[in-house]
C-alpha cells in the first residue's frame, strides 16, 4: 500500500512539472488534461517497482503482437494504460484514507476493499470511521507502528501493547490473551515448544525428503540444489547447542536476501597447536580477500560494469566464538557485529580488517549488537544477525534484549517450509575433483582457509 501511495505522490509530482513546463503549439498552458496525457505517455512501457506490471501479460502481449512488430498494438497500448490507471488510483484513494485516518489504516484487515472503492463510498467510510472514538483510537496507535514497521522491519509491541493498556482499548485479560499469541523477542518460549518443533522437522525430513524412519551416519540434504548439509545440523538446533561453521553456513544459505548480498563459510582467526592451546593465523582474511574478488567479477551488470555487493562473512574465535563482518560496497563501510564484544578482540579485528582491506578506504565500526547473556548462542545469533542486515533491518541495540531460542524457532520453521515446499531435497553426490572436499565433521581438525571454512575443534563455549 505504501508503494501504490508513492506511485500515486509521484505521478501528482510529474503532473504539476508538465502543467508548469510544457506548451501548446499556441505556447499556451496545456492545462489538466495535457499534461495527464504527457505523464501516462512518458512512463507507458515502464516497470513500476512493487506497483505491478504496467505493460500487458505476457500471453497478452504475444496475441498482441503476432504481426512481427517490436511496438505494442493499439489494443495493448490501451490495456496497458487501463493497468497503469488502476494501480494510480489505487494510490489515490490510499493516500486520501492516510491523509484523513492516519497510517494505522494502513492495517486494517479491509483496506484492500477500501481501495478500490468510489470515491463517494470512501467519503462515507472515513465519516463513519472518525465517529467511532474507539476505533480512531486505535487507529492514532497504529500509526506510529506502521512507521517502525518501515524503518526497522517489525512493531514495537512493547509499546504497542502499553499504548492499548493506557487507552484501555481491551481488558486486562484480552490484553494477556494479546501478549500470549504475539509475545516479545525478549520473552522465554512455552516449555517444550522448541524440542517439539525439531522433532517433527526430523520426522518430516526423514519420512518426505529421505524416505526413511530415522538418519544414517552420512545422510546428507541440500536446499534448492545448493551445498551438502550434513543431517546433523537439525539436533544442534536443540536450545543450548553451540552451532558449528557448516550449521551457520547452511542458515545463511536458506535466508532470504537480496541479490547482491554474498557470503562465506566462517573464517578462523586461530589454529590450535596440538595441546589444546591457540596460536593466531597470519593473514586470516586473505583467502576471503580472494573470493571476494571472485565475486565481484561474477556480479558484472550487461554493459561490464561492477555492481557494488555486500560481504558477510562469519569469523570464528579461538574455536569458541563466533562473529559476524560485513564489507558493504554500497556504503563503502566494514562493520563488525559481535555479541560478546570485548575491547581486546574489538581491537584485533579492526587491525585485521585494516591489514587486509585498508585499500578501500572504507570507514570501519564496531557496532553495538545485542549481547548474549548465555555460553552457547552466537551462532545462532550471528545468522539471525546476518538475516536483518542483509535485508537493511535493524537488529536493536547492545541491550536490546533477544531470546536466542526465538531466533532458532524463526529458522526451524523456515527448514520446515522448505520441506513442505518441495525446496529440500536428498543431496545427490556427484564426482569430486581433486579440489573438492566433502564438508568437515565438529571434531575436525582441518582448516580450509583458502576457502574460508573452519571446522570448531569442540564444543566450543559461546
């Protein structure tokens, strides 16, 4: 709704520029209707994101365009002027409700009716809607809602229900049922919810996608034909586990991001020495370095171009501790995200980052993170950092306080969905060259570092 109101802003913008600008052959004003017709003239043939299609169906377009000619038909020309018109008016009366209602409107259960509706009919609905004190009510605490959901990606519901308590818009008891059905991030889940989710995802990958009761020793999966997930990944989403490398790289992998976002295995900042002790490794980001620089000239655009990507990339402490780096292109910065940050480990990594990327002048930051207040979750904390900033959503603030067990809830389901929609399958072995390496168990020794993987030489601590 959003994009049909800025659809809808935009046109009225170019409309005042032509009324102001253009002229008759008479070198008069071409009033109203000229200029409307310049405007649809100028963006006829054009792709408005997030509004729709304003060119005709594909079916249509070819039935349209039998004759051979690369120009639309008078017919589809028209078609496509129709859809252009309905996606503007929809806009108009979206921004007509938002003016007179406010934003919380936006998320009332009918605004999709409210939209399309005529004018008049809508004149009626406001009236009857401003009459309603209770419903106006709510509607001046949604607003704001509606911009943190914009800004950050998700309500503040702690003030959202507050703000329903001091308005006393529901019972004590509702508001409980309220807070019970969309609790916090901060709040602990129902005993047991967890293990019983991971246990009907087991039983769903073993019983659809492997046909089988139970796992074998080397069953493996993979998500939309992409790498080879050991089967063990699933127990260690049980609460208290500390995740390894292949567990957060398979995470990241099923998270929605966009296209430009790329991102790596864990990289070690450390080797152990064979008693247990660790030593630092020299270089650590430079075989990243070089992905990265693979990256990139994969991500040509048609004309050669670069196009500016977005790295991520684990880092692993010592064999216990994970972080999350970002080198963001876009924003020509480097930030580290760590939710047990030390000024010590703080220190290093910026020295690292400025060792190996220095070169590209970005500016670098340590930014607050949300911190743990338990030994095992900063891996899973580093995937559910990875999957907000990815898409530019926020992750609050170092006392932010978030339940690790939310996270992985959040990531469980997601495994589930790709079982029932067909995205996870049984992880077919091809023939490996002499490069290829299958991927390394927790009690492995092996670092990979060229290809920035390391397998956690334990249980790890955080």
């Amino acid at each position: 709704m959003l994009e049909y109101i800025g659809a809808w802003e935009w046109y009225n913008t170019q409309l005042e520029l032509a009324k102001k600008t253009l002229r008759t052959k008479k070198n008069k004003s071409v009033g109203e209707r000229g200029a409307a017709l310049h405007v649809m003239n100028q963006i006829q043939d054009r792709w408005i994101s997030g509004v729709g299609i304003v060119t005709p169906h594909e079916d249509e377009y070819n039935s349209l365009s039998r004759s051979g000619s690369s120009s639309i038909t008078a017919e589809g020309k028209y078609l496509q002027r129709k859809r252009i018109n309905t996606q503007l008016y929809r806009g108009k009366m979206c921004t007509k409700l938002v003016k007179e209602l406010g934003l919380g409107i936006l998320f009332d259960r009918n605004i999709w009716v409210y939209v399309k509706s005529k004018i008049d009919q809508l004149d009626t609905l406001v009236k009857d809607i401003i009459a309603d004190t209770r419903y106006t009510k709510l509607l001046q605490i949604l607003s704001p809602q509606v911009e943190q959901l914009v800004k950050n990606g998700s309500p503040d519901l702690h003030i959202f229900y507050e703000d329903l308590k001091n308005a006393e818009l529901l019972s004590e008891n509702e508001l409980r049922e309220l807070e019970e059905c969309f609790a916090l991030e901060g709040d602990p889940l129902p005993h047991g919810q967890l293990e019983s989710e991971i246990d009907r995802l087991i039983k769903d990958v073993n019983i659809k996608v492997l046909d089988q009761t139970r796992f074998g020793r080397d069953d493996t999966i993979a998500i939309n034909d992409g790498i080879e997930i050991p089967c063990d990944i699933f127990d260690r989403l049980r609460p208290g586990k500390w995740l390894n490398s292949w567990t957060i790289n398979a995470l990241m992998q099923i998270s929605d991001k966009p296209a430009f976002v790329r991102y790596s295995l864990s990289i070690p900042l450390d080797e152990e020495n064979g008693n247990g002790d660790f030593r630092p490794i020299k270089h650590p980001l430079r075989g990243w370095a070089k992905k990265m620089a693979e990256f990139r000239e994969k991500a040509r655009d048609p004309s050669g171009d670069l196009v500016p990507l977005v790295f991520f990339c684990p880092i692993n402490h010592q064999g216990s501790h994970f972080s999350l780096l970002e080198i963001n292109e876009r924003d020509k910065v480097i930030h580290h995200y760590d939710s047990r940050a030390k000024l010590n480990t703080s220190l290093r990594i910026e020295d690292i980052v400025q060792e190996q990327f220095g070169d590209l002048k970005f500016s670098y930051a340590e930014v607050p993170t949300p911190r743990q207040r338990d030994g095992w979750s900063c891996g899973i904390r580093t995937v559910w950092n990875f999957r907000r900033l990815s898409n530019n959503l926020s992750i609050g603030a170092g006392d932010t306080a978030l339940n690790p067990e939310r996270m992985i809830l959040e990531v469980v389901e997601g495994l589930t969905a790709c079982v029932e929609g067909g995205a996870m399958t049984k992880y077919i072995r091809r023939r490996r060259s002499g490069r290829e390496r299958r991927p390394v168990t927790p009690g492995s020794m092996t670092i990979m570092r060229e290809r920035g993987a390391q397998a956690p030489t334990g249980q790890g601590i955080v």
